[in-house]
C-alpha cells in the first residue's frame, strides 16, 4: 500500500473511531438485537489501523503481465517465465513443422517499458506477433479487507 493511501485509510480509521467512542458514551456498548456492539465495531477500527501501519511501509512487489493482442495471458513472478508463457502459446498457434526463430525488443534499460516478441516465421521476414510483456508494480495483499 502506497503511503499516501496508508495515511489517507487511517486518518479515516481515526475519524470513525472517534465518532464511535462518542457514540459509545451515550448508547449501550454490547449493541442491539442482531447488530454488533459499539466496543465491537471500535475494536476493528483500531485493529485495522494497526493493520495500516504493519503494511504500509512494504514496498510494492513487482510481477509480470503477459498478453496476446490485449488479451491477458497470465502474470508471472519472473519475465523469463512470462516471455515463455508468450512463446509456448506462439508456438501453439502454428503446427510443429513450422520453423519459427522469435526475439524480444523494447527499451531494455526502461524496465517500465513493455516488451514486444518478434519472429521470423518459416523463414519470412520478421513480423511483430501482437504478444507482449509488462513489469507492474502491485501493492502486497494485506489479508481481510477492511
């Protein structure tokens, strides 16, 4: 979770806790008939903000999203394995005695930068296949939603 959203989420924890502790001095703690106590509800707000902290300094992990023609493929921890993903599903579109000789371009020293797979096809000149891989940035799970 970024910082920005980890303050925001708890600066809004803190507004409902408040609000439930003032609740609390004036209506019964243990709550009504199939509804659950004030103390209840306060406990899980300040449990979730411990949550917030625990998680918010965790830096994002990053994965790989493989795609052919916009169409999602897989995301996969490596991008050695999401370039395989690409090329064994190449490889499928095309009968065993086709030759088929693939590469990789893209900016290599943006790591941002998607990376598309080329090949050469039974000897023809080297086409784009529409097959490409992706670095994303997504943020650690942080187990029950809150």
């Amino acid at each position: 979770m970024s910082p920005l959203l980890a303050a925001a989420l708890a600066a809004a924890i803190d507004t409902a806790a408040r609000e439930l502790q003032a609740a609390a001095a004036t209506y019964n703690g243990y709550g009504r008939k199939g509804a659950p106590g004030l103390y209840g509800h306060l406990a899980q707000a300040l449990a979730a903000k411990g949550l917030l902290t625990l998680y918010a300094d965790r830096p994002p992990v990053r994965v790989y999203r493989a795609q052919a023609h916009g169409i999602l493929l897989g995301l996969y921890a490596t991008e050695a394995a999401a370039r395989r993903a690409c090329q064994e599903s190449l490889s499928d579109c095309y009968p065993p005695e086709v030759s088929l000789v693939w590469d990789w371009i893209g900016d290599e020293d943006d790591e941002d930068e998607p990376r598309e797979l080329v090949a050469v096809i039974d000897g023809a000149p080297e086409t784009a296949t529409g097959y490409t891989v992706r670095a994303l940035e997504v943020e650690p799970d942080q187990g029950e939603d809150l």
